[in-house]
C-alpha cells in the first residue's frame, strides 16, 4: 500500500446511544472505509488514539460536533493507527492495548512500527481474496478477527522481548 497522496483519518460517530470509530485512508479523487470499530469500547478507543497522537503533534481536527468528530492522522503514522484499530478490535480491556501504543509512539519499540503497518497491508491485502457479505470495507471481517488474534500474540510477545 504505497503512502504517496494518502492521508488517514479517524471518525467518531454517535448515533442516540450506539458510537462507532471509522478508520479511512484517502487521496484527493477518493476515500475509502477501512475498518469501523462500533459498540461500548469505540468511545475509549477513539479517545485513546486521539490523545497519543495529540501528544505526538500527530492528528489535526478536522470536523468537530457533538455528532461527529474527524481527524487527520499523520501520514507516517497512519497505518500504525489502523493496525491498533485491528488488535483492540473485540478486546476486553483497552487499557492493557493502550498503554502499548503510547509506548509504540513514544519508539520504547524500534521496529514495531514497521511491522504494525506490514499486518495493516497484509489484512488490505488479504481482504482483497475473501469473499465480500457486502460490509463494504476495505478490511474484511473475518480477516480482522483473525488478524487481531495475532496481533495480540504477536504484541504480547514482542513487548517482552524488549528491555524495560
């Protein structure tokens, strides 16, 4: 997935009482939705990336209302951001996923990042080969549920190996 011309946003939605994160990567001719996050945690999952890019000078509000909240994400960041969006993807305790990608940001973690948006180009990619239910995002979400399995593996994994 080349970064030339993409810019990556995040959106909070609310709707009565249900919020839903939507992750999109566009370009000046087209935007595309690639992963929505809804239910109880899409809330604190927003709030946790927009505080660590803000603290990285890394998101820029775009639309702000009571309705509908849109952030510009950093290009070099932008695919760190929608592999995060997969591992928290129907995790029990955000917080323990948080404190990673604060760490991540922070670099505790040289060469995550890297490997964090390989995982976001393999879950594009291989969302391309399974066959589509009309969900109409870019990741597929079956693709993302095992993507995120392995993700968490892979990040509990590679947190120990690091010293700190």
């Amino acid at each position: 997935m080349p970064h030339n011309g993409h810019t990556y946003y995040i959106i909070l939605r609310r709707k009565s009482q249900v919020s839903e994160v939507l992750y999109n990567i566009g370009s000046e001719s087209s935007v595309t939705t690639v992963l929505r996050l809804s239910g109880k945690n899409a809330d604190k999952v927003f709030r946790v990336v927009i505080e660590a890019l803000a603290r990285q000078g890394a998101t820029v509000p775009l639309r702000v209302s009571d309705s509908e909240q849109v952030y510009s994400v950093r290009e070099d960041l932008g695919p760190v951001v929608g592999a995060f969006l997969v591992l928290v993807r129907r995790a029990r305790s955000i917080e323990k996923w948080s404190k990673f990608f604060n760490e991540l940001l922070n670099g505790c973690y040289a060469g995550v990042a890297k490997a964090f948006s390989a995982f976001l180009e393999l879950a594009i990619e291989l969302s391309r080969t399974v066959p589509r239910r009309g969900h109409g995002y870019a990741i597929s979400p079956a693709v993302a549920d095992a993507l995120s399995s392995a993700l968490k593996q892979f990040v509990s994994r590679i947190a120990k190996a690091y010293p700190g």
